[in-house]
C-alpha cells in the first residue's frame, strides 16, 4: 500500500467536527497505518507490513499482538462489539456483531478479543448466495481478515462497533465474496503492467489500479418514503403518472443546494471523514432531487470498500435527517436514473499515472501501449463489461437516451484519435524523432489535457489521464465491473508486451517494435472507437454494421458470462476457477429473477389492494353523484358520464392486466432450469408488469386525488424546502 494512503489521526474527539479542519480528523475512526505505527511494537509492525506486502498469511503471534492494540484502540473510542466486515455475492454488505465481553476467572466481565478473532470469523454462511458453491454439507465459509484494508469504528445511535473488512471464503478457499477476486485482479493486472514497464526500462514494483467512484443518488422525504411500499421494498417506484414538472426546465442540474440538502450532504461528509473517505465533490444532478458525491479516487480495492460504506453512510445520516436515499439506478419511469462513473486508471507505487501521456516521446509511446492495451482489452472483452453491469434496476437505465447505450464503445477525444489514427495508417512506421515530432507526439500531454472535450455520452471516455465507465449502475458494487476491467486489460498488456518481444527478436529497436504493436493494435480496435453521440438513434445501427456486440437487457447480457473466450480470461489469469465462475453466473442469475419476481408481486398487491380499491371507490362517488344530480331535477354534464365510461374502461382493462401478470408469474415460478427461469422473468412477467403499469399510471391520471392511495411523482419530485 502506498504511502499515500496512510490516514492521519488527528486530536480527537473534536466537539463540533463541521467546524475543525478536516485534516485534524480525518481517518480518526479507522485503525490506520499510522495508528498502528504508534501503537504495535516495532518488529510486530514490521512483520504485520512484510506479511501485506508479500500477500502472506499472518502468523499467529503478530495477529494477537495487532488484535490487542485494535481492541484497545476501539474501546478507548467507545466500541462495545466488533464484527467481520464482508461483501457476500448480493452485492451489499455483510456484518455480525459480537460483543467483547466475556467472563473472567471470577465470574466479572472483562473485554476481550483474540488473534484468532482477528484473523478468521464463521457466520453462519448456508444464507448467502454461493451459487452452489457449498453443497449443504458444508454449508459454512468463514471471513478472513484483509489487513490491506483498514479496520475502522461505526458509529451507531447509541453506540460504537469495530468492524473489521474481511475475504469470505468457503472452506475449500473458494471466493464467496466479490473481494477476493478484485484482489486477485489487482494483482494480475500488476503483473503484466509490470512486465510491459520492463520493456520500457522501468521496474516499477507493483502497480495498483485505481478508482474514483461518482455516486448519484435521489433523496426524498423520509415519511412520503414509508407511503410507498415499492420504494421501500424494490427501491424504486413501480408506479407513477408522470408529473407536470419533471427535469424538462433543466433548473436542477449544478443548482444552488437547498439548505435541508446541504445540511444532509455537510453531515455525511463529516461521517465519511471520520471513516477516512475522501469526499471531494458534491453537487445538483440532472433530475428534480438527485445529487452526486465523488471521492478522491483511491486503490481500486479501497475505493470498492469505500463506496460499499459511502452508500452505507448516505443512508444512515439520510435517515437523522428524514431522508431517505434513493441509490436504486432508476427510480422514477422517464425521470433520469442514477449511475456511478467509475474512474478508472493504473499507476506505479510511486505515483506515476500510466494513463498519462508523458513528458518525452519516450514516456509518450510508453502512454500509447498503455492506452492500446485499454483499446485492446475492451474492444475483445465489451461483451463482458457490459455483462458486469447488467441488472434488473440497470436495464431500465441503458440505452434510455439519459445514460450510455447497452454497447461499449470508447471515446478518445480528437486529438487522441487524430494520433491514434495516424499511427494506424502507418505515418510512424520508422518512428524517427522526426515523424514523432511532425505528428505531435513529443507534445502529447499538452494535446491530451487540451482534448479532453467531455462527450457525455460514451460509456466509456478517455478523459485526460484516466478512463471513465460510465455505464455502472447506481446501487452496484464496484468490484464486479473493477475486476472485469483488471482482467480484461491486463490480459491485453500480456498479449502486446508479447508482440514487442517478439518484433525485437527479430531485430527491432524497442521504439519501432512498440510502435508495430500499438499499430496493428489501433488497426484491430478501430470498430470499439467512437466519438460521435451515443445517445443518436443512428449509432446502435452504426455499431451494428461495426459488429459490436450489443445485448440489449440483461437476459441477453447474462449469455456473455458462459462464452468461452471469458471462462478463459478469468482462469488463465488465476481470478476465478471454473467453479468461481459458474457459481457466480448462478447467483447472477438468481439475483435477477429475484428482483423481477419482488417487484411484480409487490406490483400485483398494491394494484389489488391499495389503487384499484381506490379507483372503484372514485368510480362510485361520481356514479353516485350522476346519479345523485339527476334525482333532484339536474341534468349532469355530458363530460362527467364521458369521464366515468372512459375511467371504468381504464379500470376493467387494469382488472385484465392484473390477471395476465398474475399469469405470468404463475407460469415462471414454475420454471426450474435457470435460463428458462431468468427468461421467464425478464419476458413475460416484466411485460405483464408494465402493462399493468401503464394502466394504472393512466388511472391515475384521472383518478379524484382524495383517494388516490400513494404519494404522486409530484409530491416525491417537489424540491425539498
Ligand atoms: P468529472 O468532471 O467527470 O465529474 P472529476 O474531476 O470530478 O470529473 O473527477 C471524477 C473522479 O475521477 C474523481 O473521483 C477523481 O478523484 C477521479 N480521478 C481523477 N484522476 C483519476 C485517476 N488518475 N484515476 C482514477 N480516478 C481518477
Ligand atoms: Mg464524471
């Protein structure tokens, strides 16, 4: 780990935290290096540094030793409990606390914590999703402490819990959690940047990938929240008349904060801070009431923990101030949903960007391999990032003209691309000083930082020094797209770090041999580049023709994982086994049809129970006033009988719906095999689920709003004072 991550610890505690300098707290509830410098004993903190280092296991001398000083530590901060910390394949945390107590020699309390309880927990696993990895014989994993990762202290209402991040893993070593693999990827990635470096003369030591998650999110008023089961249940609402306003006056995008707002956003940064989260930006997102948070980007595994506890904190200060937080990808049909850029680049131990062009020609063809290999990689493997980001609430956000379309494409910006380009055609063939001078690439950096005109709507951009996915979903874990994008560029630098050897076998100097590698690199990428609009309706006929793939939800995203180019890819370079990876194609699987069988029967009660029952009820209050008119001599207008006819229809044709999903779930159920059980859900029932929708969105429109049972988009969407 690199310097840079060592969290300060400042004077604590600070009465008013929003009112001292970040830096005197930041990092002050986190067991960090700097913590551990100053309280393990030298050759303890010395072994416990060489053990991360070299990816050891942890002896059990030093594992006690670092256990006392955490639990010390801790309590002197006012922890009761600690707890394992992991990330099971739902995509969410896992935590189970224990307390430190226990009973002493004569039968007081004491707190106590061991190494062994450091270093390895056994929650009882038969409940997470394993993909069948654990028969049910040994239906337990246990979580492994990741020492990479600072053990940090939440804050709960009434008190403290240590929570230390861990691996989860299943008895026979098997990944159970989505941690393991991005370690595993890091560390492939490194190694082959590693071996490219070599090449160009330079032994970096390890190289770490790295992260800069923007989170959007919606929050909404807590009690209009607890109104609507399908926020609270699905996350998002599954019904809804479009409101009068929604974002079309686009007054909300980088507007001033609404102080209830601010208030919330001020809160959570101080929390995140306090965990050694390094917010950075926040700010007013497209879409009536959605927000954005960025960090400083960080190693791609903390920054993966970070966003997983980032999202944990937006919810609990959320909830201190009754709001809740939306981190669901689309939450309101035809009002913009949420992603979460992952920015994306590689650097040396030291802090050199590879994603950056250089100072000199020669760091400037080290930056063109670099940048082939990212080509490369998502140009081979697209399919697969696409895949990564597929799920239930992400189809309905791709390829909606608000965020990128379902096909991976990469955008250079024009400068780059002139280069790249020009190169592909072969003007660098001899790679003279002066072909490198004529075509600009001694002045690079200048070109990149000038170029990095933002298309908006490629899902995936070079901009500036890094590569921003754009396609990642709101509510993911990041380590699922982060692994994939590891292993799909580190197999590409392999395989162009090959091609160099090979050209300088047969005589070339290193400049012409990388430069005939770049080329033909460019030459075999240039289908995956596209700096046009994405959004157009032209393009996805465009890629087409280009051949790119494009899997249009994630029924069809789901087939990628079982290719065989991809089963290589990941047990080649060691990041998931045969078995790794169809149990996770499994619970992948099993996740969505999960989603889609919650939300259509959620659909189903509140059409039943809560808007159908209001729609009769607001059917025989005008019926009864028609009739009510007519008994005392008034004629009713001929616009309330045409109102009441067309409402019924609405409400019969409701009726129908509801039976037809009712169908459709009954028949999918049905299905055991895992394909036709995944197609079942994403066809039909999903179908059955929007027709109903649209049914009862068109009741509400005429619906009395007296009766109408749920709070409207208009009440969820209104701005927050
Ligand atoms: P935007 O204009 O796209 O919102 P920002 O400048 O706000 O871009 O940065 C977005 C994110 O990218 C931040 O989290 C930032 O820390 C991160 N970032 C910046 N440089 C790098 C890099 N070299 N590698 C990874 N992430 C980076
Ligand atoms: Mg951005």
């Amino acid at each position: 780990m690199s310097e840079r991550n060592v969290l300060p610890t400042g004077p604590y505690p600070i009465e008013r935290l929003d009112q001292a300098a970040v830096s005197t707290y930041f990092g002050c509830n986190t067991f960090s290096w700097r913590v551990m410098q100053e309280r393990l004993p030298k050759e303890i903190f010395k072994a416990l540094r060489k053990t991360i280092k070299k990816n050891e296991r942890l002896g059990g001398d030093v594992a006690q030793a670092v256990a006392q000083a955490m639990k010390d530590w801790a309590i002197e901060r006012g922890a009761t409990h600690f707890t394992h910390w992991f990330q099971p394949m739902t995509g969410l945390t896992a935590e189970k606390h224990d307390a430190f107590i226990g009973w002493d020699e004569r039968g007081g309390v004491i707190e106590g914590f061991s190494g062994s309880q450091l270093i390895q927990g056994e929650p009882d696993a038969s409940s997470f999703p394993s993909g069948g990895l654990r028969a049910t014989f040994e239906a337990r994993g246990y979580t492994a402490w990741d020492p990479a990762s600072p053990a940090f202290i939440m804050e709960g209402p009434s008190g403290k819990t240590l929570c230390i991040p861990t691996a989860f893993i299943g008895y026979h070593g098997d990944a159970l959690d989505h941690k393991v693999p991005l370690l595993r990827s890091m560390d492939y990635v490194s190694k082959q940047a590693e071996g490219a470096l070599r090449l160009f003369g330079v032994e970096s030591g390890h190289v770490i990938a790295q992260c800069g998650p923007e989170q959007e999110y919606f929050l909404i008023d807590a009690q209009l929240y607890q109104e609507r089961p399908d926020l609270m249940l699905a996350g998002r609402t599954l019904q809804g008349a479009k409101p009068p306003k929604g974002q079309e006056l686009e007054d909300h995008y980088f507007g001033s904060i609404k102080r209830r707002i601010l208030a919330f956003m001020q809160d959570a940064e101080v929390e995140l801070y306090k965990l050694g989260i390094p917010a950075k930006t926040r700010h007013n997102e497209v879409a009536p009431n959605q927000f954005e948070i960025a960090p400083i980007y960080e190693p791609a595994n903390v920054a993966a923990d970070h966003n997983q506890l980032l999202m944990e904190v937006l919810r609990t200060v959320g909830e201190r101030h009754g709001l809740a937080v939306l981190l669901h990808e689309k939450p309101f049909a035809g009002i913009n949903g949420s992603g979460k850029h992952n920015n994306w680049s590689l650097a040396t131990e030291d802090g050199q960007n590879l994603l950056d062009p250089g100072h000199t020609p020669q760091e400037n063809l080290q930056f063109l391999f670099f940048l082939a290999a990212v080509m490369k990689g998502v140009q081979r493997h697209g399919d697969l990032l696409r895949a990564a980001i597929a799920s239930a609430g992400n189809d309905h956000r791709l390829g909606a003209n608000e965020a990128p379309p379902a096909i991976m494409s990469i955008f250079l910006g024009g400068e780059l691309t002139r280069i790249v380009e020009a190169i592909g055609r072969g003007e660098l063939a001899d790679a003279s000083e002066r072909q490198i001078l004529d075509l600009g690439i001694s002045k690079l950096p200048l070109l990149a930082k000038d170029a990095t005109d933002r298309n908006r709507t490629s899902p995936f951009a070079f901009t500036g020094n890094k590569f921003e996915f754009r396609a990642v979903g709101a509510s993911q874990a990041i380590a699922v797209p982060l692994t994939v994008l590891n292993a799909a560029v580190g197999e590409a630098l392999g395989g162009l770090t090959a091609a160099v050897e090979a050209e300088q076998k047969s005589g070339k100097e290193l400049r012409v041999a990388v430069l005939a590698a770049v080329r033909a690199t460019i030459n075999e990428t240039g289908a995956v580049r596209f700096d046009g609009n994405n959004y157009s309706p032209e393009w996805p006929i465009e890629a087409d023709r280009r051949g790119l793939p494009h899997a249009r939800n994630t029924v069809e995203a789901l087939h990628t994982w079982e290719l065989p180019r991809v089963r290589d890819l990941f047990v080649k370079s060691g990041i998931l086994s045969k078995e790794e990876l169809e149990a996770r194609i499994h619970v992948r699987h099993e996740q969505y049809a999960k989603t889609i069988n919650i939300e259509a029967q959620l659909l189903r009660e509140i059409a039943e129970q809560k808007i159908l029952p209001a729609a009769t009820r607001d059917l025989s209050v005008r019926a009864e006033a028609i009739a009510r008119l007519k008994a005392v001599g008034i004629e009713p207008a001929d616009t309330m009988h045409t109102v009441l006819r067309e409402q019924a229809a609405r409400v019969g044709v409701a009726y129908g719906r509801l039976d037809g999903l009712r169908a459709a779930l009954a028949e999918a159920d049905g299905n055991r095999e895992l394909h036709a059980q995944t197609a079942a859900f994403g066809g039909p029932v999903m179908a059955a689920q929007l027709a109903l929708r649209e049914s009862l969105d068109a009741i509400e429109e005429h619906c009395n709003e007296y009766y109408w049972p749920l709070p409207k988009y208009r009440e969820l969407l209104a701005p927050m004072i």
